[in-house]
C-alpha cells in the first residue's frame, strides 16, 4: 500500500503508466485520483493542442509552396472549353466533307 506522497510522486513521473498499487490507492483516494485525472487531462489537452498546430502550420507550409506553381484549372469532359470552339467547327467541316 502506497501513501498519498508516494502516489504522487509516480503519478508525476509516469502519469500514464499502468501501476497495480498507484491504481489501488486511486479507488481508494479520492484527492488522488483527481489529481492524476487533472494530470492526465492537462497533458492530453497540451498533446491535442501541440499535435493540432503542428498539422494547422504544415498545412500552411505546403499551401504557400503551392501558391508558386502555376494554376491548374480542371473542367470536366473533353475538349477544354476555350478550345470547344475549335474542335466543334472542325467536326462541322468534316461533315460537310463526308455527307
Ligand atoms: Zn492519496
């Protein structure tokens, strides 16, 4: 059996390791164990947050980069519309050639 100041001590070293005594002396102490649920919390919330900025400026990173490539405008079907045009009187003459 492991006192508060003990429990304390291992908490604060390895907040998430899996320690029979530490978590029998968390069913039976209440301040204990809100005090490693607060740990554990405020240690997920950094990780969450650190993870989170780190994903936000990357995204940032490889957006500016590709702002320096030239524009890649995609449009379904085929021909292009600008040369639509084109590509539609040249059908209309080979119709005339061939009726
Ligand atoms: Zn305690």
């Amino acid at each position: 059996m492991i006192d508060c100041l003990e429990f304390r001590r291992r908490a604060g070293a390895e907040p998430f390791a899996v320690d029979a005594e530490v978590e029998s002396h968390r069913r039976e102490c209440a301040a204990c164990a809100r005090h490693l649920d607060e740990l554990r919390g405020t240690l997920l919330k950094t990780h969450v947050e650190e993870t989170f900025q780190r994903v936000v400026s990357r995204n940032e990173q490889r957006r500016s980069s590709r702002r320096s490539l030239p524009v890649r405008r995609f449009h379904y079907g085929y021909p292009p519309p600008q040369e639509r045009r084109a590509v539609a009187e040249r059908r209309t003459a080979e119709d005339r050639r061939y009726h």
